[in-house]
C-alpha cells in the first residue's frame, strides 16, 4: 500500500487559513508587524478599502521599497495560492484589520492576476523565513 501523505491538504483553504500559513508570521494576528512598522497592517489604507483591490493585489505580486532603514519586502504569492484562496485571505484581512469587510470573488481575483506581474523568484518563496 503507498505510504499516505502526512498531510492531507484541503483542496480549498480557508482565508484564514491561508494566513497562518503564509501571513502570520509577518503581520501577526494582532495586525502590527514584528517585522516592521511597514508591514503594519492596523490603520493601513489597504485593509481599510472595501474593495480590497490593493490587499488582493500585494498578496498576488508582492511588493519591494526602499525604506531609511533598508529595502523591505513581501513575496509574492501568486503561484501559491488559488483565485478562491487569494480573494478568501484578503476578505480576510480586511475583516480582521479593516473598518469594512471586502467581498472578493474568484473571479475578481482572477481578473488581477491578468494584471499584475509575479516577482519570479519571489513567487518561490513559501514563508518559512517567518516561521521561525
Ligand atoms: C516575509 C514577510 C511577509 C509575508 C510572509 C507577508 N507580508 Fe504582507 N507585507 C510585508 C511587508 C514588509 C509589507 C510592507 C511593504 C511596503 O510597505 O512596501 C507588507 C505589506 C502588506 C500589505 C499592505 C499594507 C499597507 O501598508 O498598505 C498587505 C495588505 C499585506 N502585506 C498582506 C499580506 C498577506 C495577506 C499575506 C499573506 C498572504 C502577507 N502580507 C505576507 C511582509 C510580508
């Protein structure tokens, strides 16, 4: 008989899910970043839109910037998650951290994608450097 896998994924994951996987470790639960006062997602505009275009759109192509205190940035997670996966984390995270829930679609998810490049070596990227 084949070994059984150890882990079982389901096929879809929950937003929230999908953030203690790939989010947590640099926003947190409470919304303000260990990492970097950047990365706080409390009070950011982003979260704060109910549209959500710009959460869908960071967790799709992630983003690098240049800060005073060194370049700062997030991964991409476009090929990491699915369309149902991305729209799920980021109504998520607008519910979680913003003013208003978002209430993203696969298919609004699908239509950035189109739009939005990957960082390619990036999107390789897992979390795990957050995991510690
Ligand atoms: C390796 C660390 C890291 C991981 C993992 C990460 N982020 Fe980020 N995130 C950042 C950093 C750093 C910034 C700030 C980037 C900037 O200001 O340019 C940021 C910014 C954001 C913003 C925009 C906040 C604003 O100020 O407008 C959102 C929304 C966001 N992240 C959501 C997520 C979600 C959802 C996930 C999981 C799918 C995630 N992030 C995973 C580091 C991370």
């Amino acid at each position: 008989m084949a070994p059984r896998r150890r882990m079982a994924r389901p096929r879809t994951r929950s937003g929230k899910r999908v953030f203690q996987e790939a989010c947590v470790g640099c926003h947190d639960w409470s919304g303000e970043s260990p990492v970097s006062s950047w990365a706080t997602l409390i009070g950011a505009a982003a979260v704060n839109d109910p549209g959500a275009t710009n959460v869908a759109q960071i967790v799709i192509g992630g983003t690098k910037r240049l800060t005073p205190e060194g370049a700062l940035s997030m991964p991409a997670f476009g090929h990491a998650y699915s369309d149902d996966e991305i729209a799920a984390v980021a109504n998520c995270v607008t519910a979680r951290f913003g003013a208003e829930v978002s209430s993203l679609t696969a298919r609004d998810v699908a239509e950035w994608r189109r739009q939005v490049p990957i960082r390619p070596i990036q999107a390789l990227f897992t979390g795990q450097r957050c995991n510690r």
